[in-house]
C-alpha cells in the first residue's frame, strides 16, 4: 500500500511579507504533518508595517484553483482566510459545496494586524449570512467578533456568552480569541456546537510584537490536526499549543520594522 499525505487546502490572500495569509498558512500546515495545496484570492502588498494594495484575483481563477486541486487531490480539511469581497466569499462557498467537505475552518479576516482593512464592509453581511452556516469552526478575534455580532465586548466574563451568540444557534462552532483583550492571563474560549460545551483555553500573555499572521497561524493548525483525524475538542487544544509555543519562539527574533512574524518552524530549526 502506498502512503498517503494529510491534505490541507488553504483559501486565502498572499502576503508579500511572508508573515501571514497563504504564506503563513502554508508554512503551518507543513509543519503540522499535512501537505499545502492553496487557492489565492487576492495578492496583497505588504510587510511588517502595513498594508499597501490589495489586488483581487479574478473570481474563475479562484473557483479553478479550488476545483483544479480538489478533482485531482482532494482534502481532508480545508482552511478559508482573506476573501475581500462578497462576490468571492459566494465563489468559494458554491466551489466548496460541489465537494462535501467536512472539515472546514474559516478565520474571518477583517483587519490587518496593522490595522489596514481586509474585507469590505457589504462583504461582512455575506460572509455571516452565506459561508459561516457550511463551515465546522470559526476563529474570530475581538475585534472581528463585534464586527459580526453588532456590538462591543468588554471582558472576559463576556467571552463565552459572545461565542455562543456567534455560533449561529449551534451551526458553527466559535474559537473566540482574548488576545486583544488586556489581561495578563488570557482565556480563549472555544464552544464545540457539536455537543454544546465549552472550553477555556488559558495562557500567559507574551510580550511581543511579532504578531502578524497569528489568526492565519492558528486556524490553519486546526485544520491541519482536523485533517489527522484528531476530534474537534482535541484539534482546537493542539493548535493553541502550537500557536502558543510559535509566538514564544519567536519573540526574541527580529525581523522588519513593524509587526513580526511567529516562528512557524520553531520545533524544527532555531
């Protein structure tokens, strides 16, 4: 019997830094044992200071990168990131359904670790209303949670009634990140829509600037412990100790001006 690789896809934006998007993903993937295939959606300019231009990519050519690797290869999960508008967020989604994917984990990308925008507004409405009801877990941060729910979130008392809200009466389980949040100790708070029960996922805080591509690095993790087989409660564990021990490597590095990023490989190569 010949061997099989654990596939990940990665639908996602390009970051000319390396840090983030299709390039962070890639990276995460690789180093969690799954193999990287990838559908770009936009090509952005940028680096460790900011955003500079973001270029969509023409929405066939999305849609053909998607069915071109899945016809051929397949995917035991896939990962959606950066999709800019509301006309390629309802590309991917009708691309995706062709192909009865189980594992699918959307990080809702909105803001740039810079603070450049991502996503256009009339897309927000899209992507709650059309893509998130068909994915397995949603990654939001803070911000990227007031955004979808309408309004602010002020504690981390708050945090599990907010995942709750955002799970869409229990379609998608929610991976609320506190990393915005001031608190030395931070708890995320992951609620499994499949059997209705949360998790409290604590960590120390690290101080660091070195943050750019930690939504893209965390939700490609989960897809990529998904993809092995691992249960949904157990996937979401191993790639917070993943994305925790990345961060931690990577503090003491410098590298740009601005925001750098995690060290993807720091199991392997120092």
């Amino acid at each position: 019997m010949e061997k099989q690789y654990k596939r990940v896809l990665t639908i996602a934006g390009s970051d000319s830094g390396g840090g983030a998007g299709i390039q962070a993903d890639i990276k995460t993937i690789s180093a969690c044992g799954c193999y990287a295939m990838s559908s770009i959606t936009a090509i952005t300019v940028q680096n460790t200071t900011g955003v500079r231009g973001v270029y969509p990519v023409p929405l066939e050519a999305v849609s053909g990168q998607i069915s071109s690797v899945l016809d051929d290869i397949g995917a035991d999960a896939v990962k959606i990131g950066m999709l800019h508008s509301s006309e390629v967020i309802k590309t991917v989604k009708d691309t995706l359904e062709k192909y009865k994917i189980k594992n699918i984990v959307l990080d809702p990308v909105m803001v740039a670790t810079s603070g450049d925008k991502l996503l256009k507004d009339e897309a927000i409405e899209t992507l709650k209303n059309y893509l998130m009801p068909v994915v397995r877990v949603i990654t939001p941060n803070i911000p990227e949670a007031e955004i979808l729910l309408g309004k602010k979130i002020h504690s981390q008392k708050e945090l599990p009634q907010m995942a709750k809200e955002l799970s869409l009466n229990r379609s998608v389980s929610v991976l609320l990140k506190a990393g915005h949040l001031t608190d030395n100790k931070l708890i995320d708070i992951f609620y499994n829509a499949e059997n209705d029960r949360i998790i409290a996922l604590k960590t120390k805080k690290i101080n660091t600037k070195n943050i750019h591509g930690t939504g893209c690095t965390l939700s490609s993790a989960i897809a990529s412990f998904l993809a092995h087989g691992l249960p949904l409660n157990d996937a979401v564990r191993e790639a917070k100790n993943y994305i925790d021990r990345a961060i931690a490597s990577g503090a003491e590095y410098a590298l740009g001006k601005g925001h750098g990023p995690v060290h993807h490989f720091h199991k392997y190569w120092k």
